[in-house]
C-alpha cells in the first residue's frame, strides 16, 4: 500500500545517500528522458494531420482529457490539475486563452518549427509561467532546415489527409556569420469520425521567416487555422445532444533570442492571437458565439554577475478582449502584468558537488482584480556520476497565482448549460516539491514527490439537474512520478509511473460531482517503444493504463487500457520514401476521458511520405 509516510522515507534515504543538503541544482522541468529527444513512440497521430498536441496522451507527463481527439479539443493538465491552470509557451511567452483555457492548445504551427515541448513545475513554472498554477508546456522555436516532405493518407471512417512542408535556408548577404531560412506548411484532413456524429474537417497554413546570427534567432511567424469537428455530449454531458465547435484561431509571432557573455541570455516575444469559437449544440438549438482577442509582450532571461552568482528572470504584459453572445460579463477587457525575478547562488564543494540555492519572488496583477506577490525557492545538488552525465536532486517551495477565465466569471444563471460566478477570487497555488534525476549513456531515471495546496481555484461541477456550474475549491493534492528510458542495440523504451491523491473542499453539501479537478488518474503508467527491427523497418508502441477516480458522472469503466501502434517502411530503392500505417486505440475502450462524454473509438490509417 502507497503510503505519504512511505514514500517520504524513500525519497528521505535518497537524499542522505546523495549527500543532500549540502546542495546544488537539477532544472524542476520534467526532463526529455527518451535518447531520440521525445518522449513518446509515436509523434504522427493516426486520425488527422500532425499537431504541437499530437500523441501527447501518452506523455507521462502530462495529461490528456480529450472530446473527439487530441487533435479536435484536447484539455492539457498536469500532475492532477486542471485545463485551467495549466498554460502552453511559445518562447518566452504564454500563449494564453481568457475565453475558458479549453483552446489553449489551439496552436496553428508547423511541428518542425518548434522544439520537443519541456514541462515545467514547481519553481520553474512560477518563474517562466504566466496564469497557470499547475504547470507549463514550454517550446521553443527551432532552427530552420533546408528542405521539406509531401504526405498523403487514409484510412477507415472515411478518414483523407494530406500535408506539404519546405524551408529554405541561406547565406544573408556577404556574411559568413548570418544566415537567413524561409518555411511553410499546409495541412488539411476529413472524416466521418469514429462514432456517430464524430466527424470533422481540420486545415491549417503557417509559415515563418527566421534570420540566424552567432549569437541570436530571430522568428516572425504567422498561422491560420481551422477545425470544424462534432462530438456527441461533447461539454452537457447528454447523449441526446449532437454538439459541434467551429475554431478558427490566427497567430501572429515575433520571437528574439540573445546570448551574451559566458551563460547569459534574454529571449523577448510578442504575439497576437484571435480565436473565433462557434458552439451549436444542434439538438436544443442552442449556439454559444465567443471571439477573443490576445496582445502579449513576454521577457525571459538569465544574467551572468560572476561565475557563482546569477539573476533570473520574467515579465509579462498582456491585454485581452472577448465579444460573446450567451456570457453576462461584467467586464469583457482585461490587461495583467508579471514580474518575476530569482536571484541564484552556486557554489563548489570539496568533494566535487555543485550545489545551487535559489531565493526570489514573483508579482502579478490586473486591472480587474487583487494583485499577489508570491514565493520562489530552490535547492539542490548535483555531481558527475561514472558515466560522465550528472546525477541530480533538489528541494523546492513556490507560489503562484492566477485569475479566471470569461467563461468562469462572465457567465450568467440564465445560461442553460454554462453557470458562471462573477465574484470568484484570485487563485493560489502552494507547491513543495522533493526530486531526483541520474542519467546515464543507455539509460535515465527521473523521480519525484510532491504537495501541492490550492486556495480558491475555480473548477466547474455540477448537481443532480448535470448543469455546470463554476465553484471556488480548496484542493490539496499529493503526487508521486516516476519516469525511466532505456536504450538498447535495436530498442528504446520509455515507461514512467504517477500516483495521485487529493482532499477537495468546495464549500458547500449539494455539489454531487466534478467535471474538472477532480477527473484525474489516481494510478497511471505509460510504456513506449521503438524497434529498428531491420534498417528499412521501424515498428512504434505506445501504451497507457490508469485507474480514474471514481465519477458518478461518468458511465462505463473507471479503468482503461489504451494503445497506438504504428510502423514505416523505408524501400531500399526509393531512399527517401517512407510508407506508413497506424491503428489507435486498437482494444477500443469504453473509458470516459471527461465524465458523460463518451471517448472515442478505434482508427486504422495509413500513408505516405516523400522528403527532399
């Protein structure tokens, strides 16, 4: 049995076999664990073009509640939080959604323009987060390179795909120093879905320019998409209802990235972002017509004073607008602002460790609301194993706090389906955290436990009329993850573990369930694998278990087994052809990923792919 007594014991034997509290530092971000840079077997989806999002269900560290598909409307949490409080980062900046943060994830961008995403928690998420208690998904912009691919697919449900990507790079001017790149992409898909009335229509154009120095990256980048998809009790939890989304989502993007001196840099974004969401519950009539508009500038930095001191750190501006037909707002504008900053101490110890202290805070505020200055602390230590790589462990307490949403606060009792509060407070994370990392050349291991305590966070829940309706909570959740890869001659595999517990205080007796905080796995575990069986054959598996907590909302099993599984094939003679098939959800489960909402069914595709 899984104790709180136990596991603190456990981690109490690491770190005094580890020489702790003599301390240094470990980054609080959930490592990149797998050697191909991923943390997953299969980034391709198999139900629609590829996405920032896509397979990120089977990433143990985060997850995935999904209506249709990740693709269509996936909500992102971490370590048991919420769509709400969990936030998407493109460079420096957080790329945020006032409406409800279920469109968080609405990213019109090329995969290949960002990186692999880092997931940051505890200390790093309060000083590079913005409005997102829980936890981050942070990318960065990546370095352009030539060339590019033409993929077309199918597959059953009536599924049609198709996709086409270049870039260009070259010399700016005389310079051998500078170089400038060009990239575009368009994506498109349809099909008739995996249930009735599950069918959608996706496409997506993007493109950037990107002028790269010794020093610096510059970005500009614009993207338009739009996703037109059904699902069946897709928020009212009724089966009765036939409920659709139309998400047109544009964003405008200027990123700049400086080093300077020996371990200084400052990375600036600006961004505009417009979502256009059209909601038809097509049963009842009733249509929910939201438009928001998003302008942010985003610092992020570390300065170097000397070789043993740094300071860290952030500020943000943003200032957003909602037009809405059905909400009641009592504002409908609203700008905030985050300063942030760490200052940093490292030292050496006689017997090799390095060992790191951190002690900041951070400032946010609105126009609308309180303002809340919060805690940033951190230590730890670290030391070069055998393998050459470090071993690391840390301890940590940070603060944070965030404001809700329009769909939280502006909704109105008249609403049939959407019960906002327009009085709901500031929300406050507490998180204390203990962690451990060793990496090593064929495998890596990363562990952690963790309290985190919520003080008036919003979560929408509902009686015995199924109404939604937005309540203040107090939640204490207490996690434990583990993470390991491994690589063998022909085989990586990756495999992680998470248990969660929470005691939830809403405040009030006749609240009979949650369609939010309390929609979490209290036991989960993923397994990932890739076999090079020949050079020309590459077979993927990725694989995920959870034991949900009990909902008396949702029908069906509590428990689901669930699976991606996926193979290319590289003809000898066409060196740069890959052939490609796909089959998702292979067992096809029964399991309610929202509580009422039913998941999706299984989906069998398959391809092509030509690069130059």
């Amino acid at each position: 049995m899984l104790t709180r007594s136990t596991l603190l014991a456990y981690f109490s034997c690491l770190a005094t076999s580890f020489g702790l509290f003599t301390n240094a530092y470990a980054a609080e971000e959930l490592p990149a664990l797998s050697v191909m840079a991923q943390e997953t077997a299969n980034q391709r989806p198999a139900t629609t073009y590829e996405t920032p999002t896509s397979n990120l269900e089977f990433d143990p560290r985060v997850d995935m509640q999904v209506r249709n598909m990740t693709e269509a409307q996936g909500d992102l949490t971490i370590r048991g939080g919420t769509f709400e409080n969990t936030g998407v980062q493109v460079g420096s900046a957080t790329l945020l959604d006032p409406q409800t943060g279920h469109y968080t994830t609405e990213l019109p961008i090329a995969p290949e323009m960002l990186s692999e995403p880092k997931i940051l928690t505890g200390s790093d998420n309060a000083l590079r987060g913005f409005n997102s208690n829980t936890g981050t998904v942070s990318y960065s912009w990546s370095k352009i390179t030539p060339g590019g691919s033409l993929t077309i697919g199918g597959g059953d449900h009536n599924l049609n795909f198709q996709r086409i990507h270049h870039a260009l790079t070259g010399a700016y001017g005389d310079s051998k120093d500078w170089t400038w790149g060009a990239e575009i992409e368009g994506s498109r898909s349809e099909s008739d879905g995996t249930i009735p009335y599950g069918d959608h229509a996706f496409d997506r154009t993007s493109g950037r320019i990107q002028l790269l120095g010794p020093d610096s990256q510059t970005d500009l980048f614009a993207g338009y998409q739009d996703k037109l998809y059904g699902w069946p009790a897709m928020y009212t939890a009724n089966l009765a209802n036939h409920e659709y989304e139309d998400l047109i989502t544009r964003l405008f993007y200027l990123n700049h990235l400086q080093n300077y001196g020996n371990e200084s840099s400052w990375e600036i974004s600006s961004y505009y972002r417009r979502n256009y969401d059209l909601y038809k519950n097509k049963t009842s009539g009733y249509v929910g017509d939201h438009e928001t508009k998003v302008s942010a500038v985003a610092l992020l930095g570390r300065h170097e004073i000397n070789q043993n001191v740094y300071i860290n750190y952030g500020a943000n501006v943003v200032g957003d607008k909602i037009d809405s037909i059905p909400l009641g707002n009592k504002f409908v504008s609203r700008n905030y602002y985050k300063l942030s900053i760490l200052p940093e101490y490292i030292s050496e110890t006689n017997d090799g460790k390095t060992v790191t202290y951190q002690l900041g805070a951070s400032w946010d505020d609105s126009n609308r609301d309180d303002s809340k200055i919060s805690l940033i602390s951190k230590i730890g230590v670290s030391k070069i194993n055998k393998s050459g790589l470090k071993d690391e462990f840390y301890l940590s307490f940070s603060e944070s706090s965030q404001v809700a949403g329009y769909g939280a606060i502006g909704g109105t009792a008249s609403n049939p389906y959407f019960v906002g509060y327009t009085n709901l407070n500031r929300g406050v994370s507490k998180n204390l955290e203990l962690g451990y990392s060793s990496n090593h050349e064929n495998w890596k291991l990363s562990s952690a436990i963790f309290n985190r305590w919520d003080q008036d966070i919003f979560d929408w829940v509902y009686k015995s009329d199924l109404t939604r309706k937005v309540n203040h909570a107090d939640i204490d959740t207490f996690g434990i993850e583990t993470i390991a890869s491994f690589s063998f001659e022909k085989i990586e595999t990756i495999l992680s573990y998470s248990y969660f517990k929470k005691d939830a205080d809403y405040g009030r007796p006749d609240i009979v369930g949650s369609f939010y905080a309390l929609n979490y796995p209290e036991h989960r575990a993923t397994l990932g694998l890739i076999w090079n069986i020949i050079d020309s054959l590459e077979v993927r598996f990725d694989n995920e278990w959870r034991e949900q907590y009990q909902n008396p909302l949702r029908t069906g099993p509590d428990s689901a087994f669930n699976s991606h599984l996926a193979a290319s094939y590289y003809p000898a003679i066409f060196n740069d052809l890959e052939l490609f098939l796909a089959y998702d959800k292979p067992w096809d489960e029964d399991f309610q990923d929202i509580p009422g909402t039913p998941g999706r069914g299984d989906q069998f595709s398959f391809g092509a792919t030509y690069s130059w």
